[in-house]
C-alpha cells in the first residue's frame, strides 16, 4: 500500500513538473493585428509554443479599450494596442509593460471623418464620436492642432468601437475619430470625408504586441515563441505567391473585408515584416523622441487617464533584440 501510495505521487508530481506554463494573448480587429488571427488558425502560434514547451492562448476581444483593461487588470499575459495607449491605460495604471513585436506604424489608417464637411477646420463646434482616451483621441487632437484649434472647439462622444459603424449611419452623428477597418467602412458611406489621417503624423502611431514585463522576465521562452510565430507569418503574408494570397485573404476575410479591401489597408500601413525593419525603428533615436511627444501631448491635452501612483512603474519598454 505504501508503495502504491508513493508511485501515485510521484506520478502526480512528475505531471505538474513537467506540464507546459499556459499564457494568454489577446488581440482585437485591425489590419496589422490580423495576423495574430491568421497564425492561431493555422496552428504557427501553437507550433512555436510547443518549440519551447508552453502554451499559448489567443483570444480575440470585440472591444479595443477592453482588451486593454484586461491586460492591464492581469486578465491576459500580452495584448495589441498602439504605444499612445500603452502609455495612458497600462503604464498609467501602474503596469510595466514591453513593446515586444513592433508591427507597423499606421501611415493613413487611423483618420477623422466628416459628413457633409469637406475641411477639417469645419469641425468646429461638432460633437466628434471616438473611443475616449484612445489612439483615436490622440489623433484628433493632434488633427485639431494642426488648425490651430483644442478640444475646447468641439465636443467628444464616447463610443466603442464595437458600434462606430453603426452610430455614423444615424443621421444626428456627423464626425467620428477611428481606425481600419471601421475607417473604410465610414469613408464609403455617402457625403463622407476623410480630413485628416495618420499619414500627416508618420511614425506616431505604432502597433505593437504588449506583453507584461514582470511575465516576460520570468518566462523568456514566452518571447521567444511569440516573436517566432510573428516573424514566420510575417514571411507568409508579405510573399505573392499562393501561401501569401491565402494568408492575407484569410486575415481580410477574418476582419469583415475581402483581399482588394485588406491590401488596401495595408497600403495605408507601414509594416515591418522582417525583424531587421522592426529593429532599424527600436533601436532609434527617433523613437525616443517620438515617445517623449506622445506622452507630453497626450498629458498636456487631457488624454491620460492619470499618474501611477508613487510605488507602482510608470513604463513602456522595446524589446531591441531577438534571439531565437
């Protein structure tokens, strides 16, 4: 009996010992964050994350601002966001994070619409619908800067993403603030137009994967596997062969548009698709200067949500180097 008992528990403990540490990432809707969606799919995300004995979760979240209140409650290990959210939801809730895939910068897929308006200065005193607090909040009042005019020319509505769509086709909204592919579907309605876009602040907008650094210290094959996953698709959906066409057709078809559509917002969008590409922006001089702007534009136009406190970090890191 004793015997028995103790080949019971040594069983029991080498399967603990040796079962794989599960992470979780979640992504949301956008051109450059399709991928993530195309790699879980396929089973790449799986295939790295069996390379080096872990496993990894990927989940898609409707709602932008909520995945991000997610990661940042410790709901998931990783999330997609921009670097302006990382700095006013994460990190100014107390949460030390790592850029750790540096995606994309946005070169015309975020932009702020008008009906019945051709100018951007003819916004004045219209309510403009945007996820509040959100890239799309920096964008407008970096938009409103460039006309000399403030957030005290207009009034901002509060709305996700999840029903910007639908909230524009009503008659009594006449400005939005918002993203691919949610921007294309706007564009396309009836006396709207675009009069402001992330192509006239090149490399502000940067679509990153963010992942918890306290986690990523503790679990470098984490890392590893994600970036491996990354780069592997990367290759895939930049070919032009038939695995290229199937890739991105699956990523346009995931994200509600076809592969013309898909392409198209991928015109708009300054990918990095080989690590070297990615690494040329991180290891930047202009990428410091670039984050010093956003954070003191979005502190000085109301966008961050508040200071950390005293004893919690205040940070966003670059991950400068792979080593796979």
């Amino acid at each position: 009996m004793k015997r028995l008992s103790l080949l019971l528990f040594v069983l029991l403990f080498s399967s603990n010992t040796f079962a794989a540490d599960k992470f979780k990432i979640c992504w949301s809707i956008y051109v450059g964050w399709m991928p993530w969606a195309y790699g879980a799919e396929t089973g790449i995300v799986k295939k790295w994350a069996d390379k080096y004995d872990i496993e990894i979760d990927v989940v898609q979240i409707n709602d932008y601002v909520e995945s991000i209140n997610q990661y940042t409650t410790g709901g998931f290990d990783a999330c997609t966001m921009t670097n302006m959210d990382a700095l006013t939801i994460p990190a100014a809730g107390g949460v030390d994070s790592t850029a750790l895939v540096v995606g994309d910068f946005s070169n015309g897929n975020d932009g702020v619409v008008l009906k019945g308006k051709t100018k951007l200065k003819e916004i004045k005193g219209q309510t403009v619908n945007l996820v509040e607090l959100s890239v799309s909040h920096y964008l407008l009042a970096r938009a409103l800067d460039t006309v000399g005019m403030s957030e005290a020319d207009i009034k901002v509505m509060n709305t996700s993403d999840a029903d910007m769509v639908a909230v524009y086709g009503t008659k009594d909204v006449t400005a939005v603030s918002t993203w691919n592919p949610l921007l294309s579907e706007i564009t396309s309605m009836p006396k709207s137009t675009k009069v402001f876009d992330s192509s006239q602040i090149p490399g502000e907008i940067i679509d990153l994967l963010v992942v918890n650094t306290k986690t990523l210290k503790a679990n470098p094959k984490l890392g590893k596997a994600l970036v491996g996953a990354w780069y592997e698709i990367m290759g895939l959906m930049a070919a032009d062969d038939k695995s290229g066409i199937a890739a991105r057709t699956y990523m346009a078809q995931a994200s509600g548009t076809d592969l013309a559509g898909y392409d198209a917002q991928l015109a708009s969008t300054k990918m990095f698709y080989t690590p070297e590409q990615a690494l040329e922006l991180t290891n930047s001089k202009a990428l410091l200067n670039t984050m010093k702007s956003v954070a003191e534009f979005s502190f000085d136009h109301g966008l961050l949500a508040g200071p950390p406190s005293n004893n919690q970090p205040h940070c966003l890191r670059f991950a400068r180097f792979y080593n796979l």
